[in-house]
C-alpha cells in the first residue's frame, strides 16, 4: 500500500469510530480576525475561521476551515480535518506515563483551494495526550507528511490552552506550534500562533463565551519559502455556540 494510500486509510478509520459514537463533549465556534503584517500574498488580511472539536471514546476530532479575504480581494479558503485514535481507549490498557496520559494513532487531511495553490495532503503519525499543571488541555503529534505539491516531510505539531483568571475575569491563552523538516523543494518551517482572549461574554450571561483578543502569528520560511518570516498581531472576536 502507498503511504498516500496508508494515510487516507488511517484518516478514513479514525473518522468512522468518530461518527458512530455518541461525543462526550463537543464545542463550535466562530472567530474574526483582522491584521494588517501578513507575508506573502496580501499585507492586509480579514479571515473567518469555523472550528468544531468534539471527544468520543476511541477518538477526539479538531476541524477548522479558514476563509480568507486580503485588501486585493484575493480570497482563499484553507481547512485540516484532524481525528484521532486513542491506542489506550481501543486496548483497555493504561497508556500513561510521566506526563503522558494516553497515546494515539494522530491524522490530518490538510486543503487548500484558491488561485494560486491547491492541494490535498495527508498526514499520518504519533500523537501524545499531555497532562500538565493548570493546562486545560496540552498534546503533541509527530507526523509523516504526504504532499500532493511539494515533497514529502515530516511534522511536529504542539497544541496547548491555558485558561486563567485576574480577579473576576476570565482569560484564555491558547494556541499550536507546527514545525516541519526542510526538503529539497521548500525550506524548515516554523508557525507558532498563539490567541490571547478575554471572555466578555460572562457579563453578558454566565454561560455566554465570547471573546475580545488578539492572535499573535510566528511564522518563519512561511509556507516554505526561505526567508519569508511573518510576525502579525490581530485583531480577534469569538465565540462559541
């Protein structure tokens, strides 16, 4: 079997144990984002991102699709699918040790559909569940990564929230770090991105979470190309049904 083949197949798997269970929990969300120190592209850039996560059993799921909007009027729209399996859920053991809580089989369908550059690519690895003090959540994925464009590589991704208060506010910091190895084709690259939010939507109800904030994006060799580092602020509004 191709690795193309192996990496649509584990997608493919993990999206079926995820769609026949009951979820435990599941969020949706809609952010707004404006900033203004894009790279390539636009300079200036408006994006509305849908996002869903949701917890099963045997799986988790993360799903995001970004459309973006630039001052030119080039408009994009970006999206990853992203289920995983837990290893420890399917055997009935115990997978945790030191700050490892359980280990899954980690899997990404990465798209891209604009005027410049459309792709599909598949990746496939390692994922580790992470319990660390006043995280609400914390884990990092290895990846093998099949690119329909450009060659293939490896991935690293760290995604991580940390929520807090400040009196009676309530704050959230979180956030992902992608890094990936440099190929023939394309340089290392490095997106840390990180979103600071504020919940004003607790005065609105106790229930309500809606955030004021702003993303901080890192970007270096963006989408592969060397030397084309991006370091933005935006604007940011979400909120969660």
């Amino acid at each position: 079997m191709q690795l193309k083949q192996l990496a649509a197949t584990c997608l493919l798997v993990s999206t079926a144990a995820f769609a026949q269970a009951k979820p435990i929990w599941q969020d949706f969300s809609l952010t707004g984002l404006y900033g203004e120190n894009y790279e390539v592209v636009d300079e200036k850039q408006t994006t509305l991102t849908v996002e869903y996560a949701a917890k099963v059993k045997y799986a988790d799921v993360f799903f995001f699709m970004d459309r973006m909007r630039g001052s030119d009027d080039h408009k994009s729209t970006y999206f990853e699918l992203s289920p995983r399996l837990s290893l420890g859920e399917i055997s009935g053991q115990k997978l945790a040790f030191g700050p490892v809580k359980d280990v899954l089989i980690s899997t990404t369908w990465e798209s891209n559909n604009d005027d410049f550059s459309s792709f599909d690519n598949f990746l496939y690895g390692v994922g580790f569940d992470l319990a660390i003090p006043y995280f609400q959540y914390a884990n990092v994925n290895f990846y093998r990564a099949n690119n329909e464009k450009t060659a293939d590589d490896y991935q690293m991704t760290i995604a991580y929230a940390l929520p807090f208060k400040v009196s009676n506010e309530d704050f959230l910091v979180d956030g992902f770090l992608d890094w990936s190895t440099g190929e023939k084709d394309h340089a290392s690259e490095l997106n840390w991105t990180t979103q600071y939010k504020w919940n004003v939507g607790k005065h609105i109800s106790p229930d309500t979470r809606l955030y004021l904030g702003v993303e901080h994006s890192v970007w270096n060799n963006k989408f592969g190309l060397k030397n084309r580092d991006e370091n933005n602020v935006s604007a940011l509004i979400k909120y969660h049904f």
